[in-house]
C-alpha cells in the first residue's frame, strides 16, 4: 500500500439519487464555496453549526469561501463533548433553522467532529422533513469513519446513537490540514476507528497501520491522506452494499457494543468514542478467542498495536450485570438478542447473535 500525494481525491458513494462525493485535499476549506455553488443551483442561504471548540479555529475561514460564492451564511454554535449529544443540543439546532428560516432546499453545514456531524445530520433529516447537509469533519474519527455513511443520531440515557436516522450527505469535504489543531489524545481516539478496518475487512491495511502508525500520530501529510482515503473506501463499500444495516454493515461496529456501554456507563465523560471503541475491540477480541472462533493471540496482536498508537488497554471494572444491561439497550439488538462483532482472524470479522450471558459473565470475570 504506498503513500499518496497532496493532491485531491474523490471517492463516488454511489447510492442512486442519494450519491454523492468524499473530497479529500489538504487546504480544501477555502475552496468550499466554489464546489457548494455546483451542488445547488444558484447560491442562496445556508447554515454552518459548529461547536465552541471549532467555530474559532475555523468558522470565519468557511465563512469567508461561502460568503465570496455569493452564499449568505447564519451559525448556530453548540457546546462540546459527546455528553452535549443530547436532545436539548437537538432543540437548540432546530430553534436556530427556524430562526433562520431555511426552507428546503438551503444546506445545513456540520463544522466539527462525529458529535457535530451526527447532530446536524439528524437535524436535517427533521427539519421541514428533510433539508440538505454537508460534513467537513475537523477530527481524525470523523474523517475516517463518522462522516460518511449517512448515521445521524443523538444520545438518549439509556444508549449512545438511540435516535436517530439514515440520512445520507450531500458531500462529505475532508480537508486533512485541519488536524493540525488537534491535541494528540483526539488523534489518538482517531486512530482507533481507522485500526477497526484493517481489523474488520482488510489485513494488509492493518499491517500498514502498525508500520506507520508513528507517521500517522505526527500527521505525516501523504501517510494521513493514504489513511483517511483507505477508510472512507472501505466505508464507502460496505454502506453502497448495505446501506441501513441490514447485514454486513453490522460489522462496522467492531467493539461499539462494548465501546457504547462502557460510554454509557461512564455518564459520557470519561473517555473519547475512539478510545472505548479500541478497548471495546478487546474485549471482542478476547471472547472470540474464548468461544474457539479466533485463535490465541489475536487480542494480544491487537493489543500491541492500540498500545503503540498510546489507547487504553485497562478495560474498566463493572458488574457483568451491569454490563449486560448497558448492552441490552444497544441500538444493534435484535429482540432481546444482544449482537456481537466478533473475528475469526485479522481481516475477517462476523456478526454473533447467539452469545449466551454466561460467556459475556465469564468474559468479565477474566478482567478480575
């Protein structure tokens, strides 16, 4: 797999009426409004939200690319952190666009990582029944993983990501220069989602991850954009092949059934999404070694990898009761069925959806 360059790369997520563009180029954000004035057919309203932690570093250069295209651009600024992901941040989206008066046809833009885009996402899916909206991810995750596919949804105390709907972007615009303003624990949890597709469906980008790991935490410029566009491929495949999850896309959630509950268990403040992905991949890891569908070791392979991209690896002490319980409410579920993401080997992962209680006791035991 070798290192691509700066230049622009477009990937197509062919969905039928619902296609649209990955664009990935370093500097991209000042040409933002030249490409929105192709996507509509005269420049007119739109709104950029963002969060306090973005809007300063970035909001007055989309402004100014959106403004000189002709577009005439209001804001609506949320707090940050996952624990915002709530249906008040949801309300406050919703009461600017009607302040705003977008009909439908004017875009909503999400400024921000997978907490912005998920958000504005979902409100626009809402919003006079469904307006246009556009990601540019300013987050290694979001860049990776969260922009693209179409997953919008907010929180609910009982479960991450319980309300929500499949609502594809109108484009997705990657500028890879924005990580730059990053503190090395978001690029971190960033990494963590771009292992899982080496993980789930491709073993030699694993092995890539491992060997330019160190260049992608100092954001080597051509090993980043290799990176970023590998995962959004792989993304892209799986959701044209199965795009409201009714088989295969499942397997994106390699170690969300216990990354979400250990979230959910820790109130949301504890630790980023990547980094209870990473040890919720563990855990994966460990009980398809004990239920005989992996081979020992692979945890210890993975493990290795996430120790040297700096995740945690300690998996937090709960109950398996209360285990069970934050799993039960996962948004994955069939019935009463708790899904499970589990590996045969690097590369090749399945759904599990008749894993006994007792294995999930016996796996929390061995944390003892």
């Amino acid at each position: 797999m070798s290192d691509t360059t700066n230049q622009a790369q477009i990937y197509r997520v062919d969905l039928d009426s619902r296609s649209y563009d990955i664009h990935i180029e370093p500097g991209c954000l000042s040409k933002l409004g030249e490409t929105m004035s192709t996507l509509f057919d005269a420049p007119s309203r739109c709104m950029v939200i963002s969060n306090v932690t973005i809007a300063p570093l970035y909001m007055e250069q989309v402004r100014s690319a959106l403004e000189l295209a002709g577009w005439q651009v209001s804001e609506c600024i949320l707090d940050d952190g996952e624990c915002y992901k709530t249906m008040n941040s949801f309300s406050l989206i919703m009461d600017a666009l009607m302040d705003a008066r977008l009909s439908r046809n004017e875009p909503v833009l999400a400024l921000g990582g997978g907490v912005v885009g998920d958000m504005t996402g979902f409100a626009a899916a809402c919003y006079r029944q469904g307006i246009p909206f556009i990601q540019i991810p300013t987050t290694v995750l979001a860049q990776v993983d969260s922009s693209v596919g179409g997953k919008t949804a907010i929180n609910h105390p009982h479960g991450k990501n319980m309300i929500g709907a499949f609502y594809q972007p109108k484009l997705v615009w990657i500028d890879p220069l924005v990580l730059n303003t990053l503190d090395m624990r978001q690029i971190r949890a960033g990494l963590g989602e771009a292992i899982k597709y080496g993980l789930i469906r491709d073993a030699a980008f694993f092995d890539w991850m491992q060997q330019h790991l160190d260049d992608a935490l100092h954001l080597d410029g051509p090993a980043l954009s290799t990176m970023i566009h590998a995962c959004c491929r792989h993304k892209a495949e799986v959701v044209m092949a199965d795009e409201t999850e009714q088989g295969m896309r499942a397997l994106l959630n390699l170690g969300h059934t216990f990354g979400h509950a250990i979230e959910s268990m820790t109130g949301y403040t504890t630790f980023l999404h990547g980094e209870a992905v990473a040890m919720g991949t563990l855990m994966a890891a460990r009980l398809s070694e004990q239920l005989g569908y992996a081979a020992n070791g692979i945890e210890a392979q993975i493990c290795r990898c996430y120790e040297q991209a700096g995740l945690p690896t300690t998996i937090p002490q709960f109950s398996a009761e209360a285990w069970l319980n934050a799993m039960g409410h996962d948004k994955k579920n069939i019935g009463s069925r708790i899904r499970y993401v589990l590996l045969h080997q690097i590369g090749d992962a399945f759904v599990a959806e008749h894993v006994e209680p007792a294995s999930i006791k016996a796996l929390v035991k061995s944390y003892d």
